[in-house]
C-alpha cells in the first residue's frame, strides 16, 4: 500500500470528493472504460454500481495496493503505454465467498491525475489501518482509552452529524452500542449484549455514557480461562507473578527449555511487566527496590504474543547443507491459474502469491505466442494466457523475497524452436547471475545443497537428448508409465473407455463435516459451506490419461522437441521419462522423474516397484503433479507422495482444501518457512553397510492431547444474517500416512465423528468434535479434552486440523445445517506444547487478523511399539477391543438422531466415559503381543 505513518487508532479525515465519487478508468483484458467510484465510509467498501453488488469490494478484503513499479507488470500485461505508469494502481482483493472460483481477484486502474490517485491510495489505507486499530484494541487484554474513544467517536459522528452533542457528554442507547459490536464482529447474541448493557448501565436509563461503555466493554473481554491459568500459577494472584513462578509456569507447562536460556525468558518478563506498567512495591521498612510482578493484564499479553508462539520460538535450526534430494521442497502445479484449470484466469499474480508465501518450485506452462513471444497458458483450455516474459519479470521481483533457498522453475515446453530459443533469451537477460548456467563443481556427482544454491534459479526441463515413445507392440504384463501430456491435461481430449466411465461416476458434492461410506472419495469437492472437504479424490476423479497400468501397447521412441539451448538450462534438474529402474538415466544425479498422481500410485501397486521407488527418492529427484482431470483445480493428499519420500508433492495453490492445507502446516514452522524440510531419516540416503539391515519401518505410538478451551472474535461469513445466531462447536482431526486399515487410531473425548466404517490412515482421518456452544461467536467456552493416539510408520508425518464450524439450529453437528467458519491445520511435531492461541484462515487461506482459538497442548515423544512394555500395551489394545461393540451401538444411535431434525443433541450423544473410542483394523487386532 501507499506509505503512511498514520496510526490505527486516530479517525481518518475522509476527503469529500472521494465520497462523493470521482472518475477512474477500469482496466481489464477486454477493454478500458471510465467509471465513477465511491467509497461507503460506514460500510467500509468502494463501489462503482450501487444496484450490482459484484460491482464493490469490501475494505477489509485488501491484501495489496500496488503502484509504479510494483504494478508495472500488470500495467504492461495489458499494453498501457508507459505515461499512464504514475498514475495506474492495482488493488488486490482476496473474497473467497464471492470469488466463484478465484480467491485472488485484482482490480486496475488509471486515475486522471496523480492527486487523485494519491487521494484513493492514501485514503483507503488511512482506513485499512484504522479498522485493524479498532480491532486491535478489541481484541488486546488491555484497556486502551484511546481505542475506546475512536470508537466512541464514530458512532456520536454518526447519531449526531452536526454535533449536536459532543462525545464527552453524549450517551449511546442499546441500539447504537449493537450497531458498534456488529461492526467490531463482536458476534454476540441479543441477549448476551443485553445482560452486559444492564450491568453496565448503572443509572438504569437504557442509555451507556462513556465511562460505562468502557465498563460494557471490559466486560465482553474478560477472559475467564485466562484468570483461572493465572491463578493456579501465582502463588498470590492480587500480588502477580514473580519472575520464578514465570519461569516455573514455562517449564512446566509450556514445556520450554528454561535452563538453556534463562536471561532470554527473564528479559521477556521484564518487556511484559514494563510494557503493563504494573509493579507491586516491596515493604518499605527493608527500603528494597521494587519487585517486579507479572499482573493478569502482562500475562494475557504474554500468552497472545509471539514469545509464545505456536511454533517453536527457540527451536534449532534445521540443516540446509545436505543434497537437495533430502529435502521435501514446497511446490505449486499450474502455478499461473488463479482458477479453474479448464476457464480459470492466467496471471503473474498468482506467481506473486505463491512465492510470497515462500513456494519454492512453481510451473510455467509454454505455448507459442503471436509475433514470437511464448506466452504461458493451460493449452487447449478456455483459460486466459500471459506473456512469458511478464510471469519471469514478476519471478525475478519476487524470487527470494520470503527466503534466499534456491527457486525450481518447472517448465512444460509446447513451443516450436524459435520461441524455445526467444524463452532462454528471456531467462538469461532477467535473471542474469541468479540463473544456474553449469555446475558449481565439475567433478561433483552429487547434487549441491539448499545452502550453497541460495540466491539461485533452476530450471527444470526435458533433456533435449531423450528418446520418447511412439507405439509399438509389447508383451503382455510391461509397465509403460507415459509422462505428461497435454491430453491428460485437457478435458476436451477424449479420454480412453475407462476414463470415461470414470468421469460420469464422480461422487456428488459431499456434505460437512461427517462423512460416511456413499461419501468418502470426494477431496475435491467445496460447496458453500465446506471449504476443508476432508476425504480424499476417487479413483474416479483422480482419473489420468498417463495411467500406470498393465497395458498391451507401449510406444517407441522418437526424438525429443525441447532444443539443445533449452535443455542445457537444466544442470540440476533435468527432466527424464521413467521407463525403468535399470535405464542409464536413472543412475544420473541431475536427472528427474514427473509423474501424473495416478501414474504414480499405479506404478506402487507393484510392491517391487514401490520398493525401488523408495529407494530412488532417497537419492534422486521426483515431482508429482495432481491429475488433468481435477476439473476443479482439487489437490490430491500430499501424505500419498511424502510417505514414499517424494521431494516435490505438486498442489494447486488456488484452492485452499485439505491437500493444501497440510501442504501449508509441512512448510507453517521455523526454518521450515524456507520452503525446504529435510525429510525424516527413513526416508533420506543410508549408508552402504546400512542398506542391508531391516527395510522395514518400525511402527511408532504417538500420543497426544489437546484442551480445546476457547475461541475469540469469530468470524461472521456473509452467508450467516447478522440477525442469525453463530452456535460454533469444534472438530479436530488427525491425519496419519499410513496405508487405510494399517494404523491403529484411538481416542477419547467429546463426540466421535470419525468415519462411520472403523478405517484409518490415509484418507480416513480420525475425527472428534466439542460440544455447541449456543449463540456465542464472540467468546465460545468449549472446555473439551481430547485424548489421540495412533501407530504409525511415520510419525514425521502426522496431522491435525481444527475446523470450526457454526450449527445453523444451535442442536444439531455434521448435518447439512452446519457452516464453515474457519480452519487451522498443523504438522503434529512442530507444535509447542502448553496454552497457545491458534490462528485461524478462511477458505481462501487467508488468515483472520483477530480470530484465534485457545488450547492447551501436550505431547510425548513417539515411541517404538516393540519397546513397550508388552503387558502394558496388551491391557490398553485390548481395553479398546472391548469398547467396539459399544462404539457401533452409539454411532448407530446417532445416525437415527441426525436423521430427526427437530432432536436436539441429548446427553448420551456426547462420549463423555474415560473409555477410549477406537478406529482399529484387523491388521492391527492381529498384532497384539502374545
């Protein structure tokens, strides 16, 4: 946004003209037209049609304003001169509700002068950072007169425009203090608002002046669980916290790692204390210095703050000096789309967002382009294209912005020879020395590190040298695994007799959040309700034209298309088709496999193959990229590829499901912001005299449990009337890689909603949810404790997500009637342990600035299954086998309750018992120690 230095919390002064409206010119692909916009104080929105509401963007929907330079890619996208450059600005609006499609939408235009493109840009940021200031002190543990008065403020400027009253003296009735808490989405009920309106109201005239606001409004901020914390740490809670019984609280129950670093922990103290400007005096006949003490107002600011964060904020810093096959590598498919992938919109855009939010392998689909310029577009769809030149100018702006670790350009070349040769003219006159042009040591067999590539780009693209495949007869029994090809990309191509039954069978759109049997098989799907779909893609849907199957018919050779110019940019990254384990190109250090997601899992059907997979993927590079027929621009679960080691698991960054949430949590913590994780031991390069121990993974437990205590500022979607109540419960579930029916899943707490079939593992994660709390989004009290545990090959590799959702009847869970409000997933072991606020991100996948759910978190390290104590693990496994029988009688029960609609949730459907309520197979009842 333009440069300010305004605060958020001093009212800005609205210039006349802009409300009243002034004249831009609108930009888009099609045409340029003048068109007179306004902005709606009060509703905090600019709109160009007041009878077209998809003609407005809400304020608070602003992720960027983008200007001069920073706009000049778009500027020239849409061949402006370049006199219109200082005053052409780009807004960037992210509005998943209203998206159809497109959670990134930007809007261009021309102001006639630059006064006025000043006035719109400065002004709408004026009144961004004075709506998150309202928010701010809203949502902060401290009383901030100023805050209140800005808010106070507002609402007399409106009641009396003339000032007919001044602020000091005026009183607001229950009415005006409503209209500032559905502003402020303070998502209470009537009722609630008005039990603190009366308390608040100490003269009894149904009217709030402005000492009893700040009453009314210290009240909605209490924080009960919060003083009960607090008190069972302090020893006298009136007098605060000392700085032991501080560092006694993080030891102990946030399990930080004092010791190691106490004048760090104690100097954080001391910010907390200063900044409340709380201190308790010693007595004075000793005439000590005052000892400092931690107040509840210091230490709820503590608990919010990034000294206590979710993720380790001490943690150590992963490795990046290993060979890049060792690290997982945070990779976009179809980078371009903002989308659908059949008519969805190309844009540079969507290579800005995906970097920013540090991806570090993104793709550039290359087709020819009028007067030699190769343009980048999904071929032989109805997307839009963009100039190649345009996506590499915005790549190199934006390449190591969020991290300096090398940057994978992933090209898919269709253009004829003179283009290839115009796309590396490009390539090198942007990048320069950025760009990797040959080895960094030439006598070096082993790919270089993320440390010693920082700073550079490679490409990735098919080697020039290659022999690909025609047709030709083969036995029968060959796996002929083809790469990717534009029919399996294009839904326009015909697809083979299998494919097309295939396609007509797709599940219908599933239903949040509890899914049975007719139900699993649809990752894909987002209605307007779901936005974290949790089951996994059908075979049907995650149908591909590059199947890797048993097939009759293999396809000779015949000379690769890319030129020797192209496919010398590929020093590290060298694009090969897998014909077997045994070619010569399997055996070189640059080379690497792409695969269509079912090629892959067909070609892992085979237990042989799957095997010597594995074991390339320790040593070698290979990308994975989600089927042609993802219509939708679904993601497949990225735990699929992980588990067999694969380094680049290809999403599409547009859509925020679950297959891109977990991809989100892989890459959420510390170092792992870098886009770069090194993937578990079992899963990296062994040492030759290790490679002929046990293959097979030893099985861990982990166990686990979360306190979901709370909720704070939830959201209110458009869906939801502001007359309507929001009745939020919570789910949590926990993801595992392990094959369906491998692991065995148990756990207690609240109301079990796992898949009603007893299976786990991938795609059947196990599921738990709260009770509904009644017409309360602003500050919930769910109080459940969830129990999990599960044994897994891979403990690396274990999620969670929490979903909240709102009961439309305040009875009834995981039925149609249930509303999305938002959702959090994490990677199980970069969590802290203790109380933590988790973050909480809409269905685009953007985070919410004030809404957070509060927790308490406690871990144990995983351990080997073989190690514990036989009698022990033989006593809890078989606990558990006693309680199916009683598990099937009460799901079987609910599903009856769920069907009656007017029910309302009675005592026996919640799991209260301490009785733990399994998810088991037989495979796992059949390894129970003798």
């Amino acid at each position: 946004m333009a440069a300010s230095r305004h605060t958020g919390t001093i009212a800005p002064k609205i210039d006349s003209a802009i409300q009243r409206g002034t004249v831009l010119t609108k930009v888009t692909k099609k045409r340029r037209k003048q068109v007179r916009f306004f902005l709606d104080l009060d509703a905090g929105k600019v709109y160009w049609d007041v009878s077209n509401p998809a003609k407005r963007f809400y304020i608070d929907d602003i992720k960027e304003i983008r200007v001069g330079v920073d706009a000049r890619n778009y500027r020239e996208e849409h061949q402006i001169p370049q006199d219109t450059e200082n005053r052409w600005f780009t807004i960037v609006i992210a509005d998943d509700e209203r998206s159809k499609g497109r959670t990134v939408k930007t809007l261009h235009l021309i102001a006639p002068n630059t006064p006025i493109l000043e006035l719109w840009t400065t002004t709408l940021e004026h009144i961004s950072r004075y709506r998150i200031g309202l928010m701010a002190g809203l949502a902060g543990s401290g009383q901030s007169e100023a805050v209140l008065k800005a808010h106070w403020q507002r609402e007399m400027s409106r009641l009396f425009p003339h000032g007919t009253r001044s602020a000091e003296q005026g009183s607001l009735d229950f009415g005006a203090v409503e209209s500032i808490c559905r502003s402020l989405h303070i998502n209470c009920s009537k009722n609630m608002l008005r039990a603190q309106f009366s308390k608040a109201d100490s003269d009894v005239n149904g009217k709030l002046n402005f000492s009893q606001f700040q009453n009314f409004v210290a009240r909605l901020k209490e924080r009960k669980d919060v003083k009960e914390i607090f008190k069972d740490s302090a020893t006298d809670a009136k007098a605060g916290l000392s700085v032991d019984e501080f560092l006694k609280f993080l030891r102990n129950i946030q399990n930080e790692n004092v010791d190691s670093d106490r004048s760090y922990w104690v100097s954080v103290f001391d910010k907390c204390v200063r900044k409340s400007k709380s201190r308790v005096p010693s007595i004075p006949e000793f005439e000590e210095e005052q000892v400092p003490r931690m107040d509840l107002d210091a230490f709820s600011s503590f608990l919010a703050s990034p000294w206590n964060g979710l993720y380790a904020s001490r943690a150590p810093q992963s490795r990046f000096d290993r060979p890049l096959n060792e690290y997982f590598i945070s990779s976009s498919h179809n980078t371009y789309l903002l989308g659908r992938q059949v008519a969805g919109a190309s844009s540079t855009e969507a290579y800005i967002s995906a970097l920013q939010k540090g991806c570090r392998c993104v793709e550039i689909d290359c087709w020819d382009g009028a007067d030699g310029r190769p343009i980048v577009s999904h071929g032989r769809t109805m997307t839009t294209s963009v100039l190649f030149a345009d996506c590499i100018t915005v790549i190199n702006r934006y390449a190591f912005i969020t991290t300096d670790f090398p940057l994978i350009l992933s090209l898919e070349v269709h253009c004829n020879p003179e283009q290839q040769l115009a796309m590396v003219k490009i390539m090198k006159d942007t990048f320069k020395d950025q760009l990797v042009l040959e080895p960094l040591l030439t006598n070096s067999f082993v790919l270089p590190s993320p440390e010693e590539l920082k700073g550079r780009i490679l490409v990735k693209v098919k080697t020039c040298d290659e022999l690909q495949e025609g047709v030709r007869q083969e036995p029968v029994g060959t796996f002929a695994v083809h790469g990717r090809k534009r029919s399996a990309s294009s839904p326009f191509i015909r697809p083979t007799a299998s494919e097309s039954s295939a396609i007509t069978s797709l599940p219908p759109l599933s239903s949040p959040p509890t899914l049975g049997l007719e139900t699993v098989g649809s990752f894909l799907t987002q209605d307007r309700r779901s936005f974290t779909t949790t089951s996994i893609s059908s075979a049907a849907e995650e149908s591909d034209g590059a199947l890797a199957t048993i097939r009759k018919e293999k396809k000779r050779r015949q000379k690769s298309k890319i030129t020797k110019p192209l496919s010398d940019l590929g020093v590290y990254t060298r694009g090969y088709k897998w014909h077997s384990f045994s070619s010569a190109e399997s055996q070189r250090y640059n080379h690497v496999y792409s695969f269509a997601e079912r090629s892959f899992e067909g070609i892992c059907r085979d237990a042989e193959n799957k095997a010597l997979f594995e074991k390339h993927n320790r040593k070698y590079l290979t990308r994975v990229y989600p089927s042609g027929f993802r219509l939708r621009s679904s993601n497949f679960d990225p735990l699929k590829f992980w588990r067999r080691g694969v380094q680049m698991a290809a999403l599409n960054w547009q859509t925020y499901d679950i297959g891109m949430q977990m991809n989100q949590a892989m890459f959420a913590a510390g170092s792992d912001r870098t886009g770069y994780v090194l993937k578990p031991e079992s899963l990296r390069a062994l040492c030759p005299a290790d490679e002929e121990k046990t293959k097979a993974t030893e099985w861990k437990l982990v166990r686990f449990s979360v306190d979901v205590i709370s909720a704070q500022q939830l959201p209110r979607p458009r869906s939801i009337g502001p007359d309507d109540n929001i009745n939020p419960y919570v789910e949590i579930e926990m993801f595992s890689a392990d094959d369906r029916g491998q692991s065995f899943v148990y756990g207690e707490g609240g109301m079990n909603a796992s898949a009603r079939n007893g299976m786990s593992g991938i795609g059947f994660p196990h599921r738990r949810r709260t009770k509904i709390e009644q017409s309360n989004g602003y500050s919930p009290i769910f109080n459940d404790r969830f129990r999990l545990s599960l044994e897994t090959k891979y403990p690396d590799l274990v999620f969670v997500r929490w979903t909240i959702w709102s009961s439309q009847d305040g009875r009834s869970a995981g039925s149609n009637s249930s509303v999305q409000l938002a959702t959090f997933t994490a990677k199980l072991s970069s969590l802290s342990q203790g109380y933590r606020y988790l973050p909480l991100y809409d269905g685009g996948g953007d985070q919410y600035l004030f809404s957070t759910l509060f927790c308490k978190i406690t871990k144990e390290d995983p351990v080997s299954v073989q190690r514990l104590d036989a009698e022990e693990l033989r006593a809890e496994r078989m606990g558990i086998l006693r309680q199916i029988g009683q598990t099937v009688f009460k799901r079987t029960s609910s599903t009856e309750r769920e069907r009656g609609n007017d029910m309302a949730t009675s005592a026996e459907d919640k799991d209260s018992s301490p009785d733990l309520t399994p998810t088991v197979s037989a495979a796992s009842t059949s390894s129970l120690p003798p």
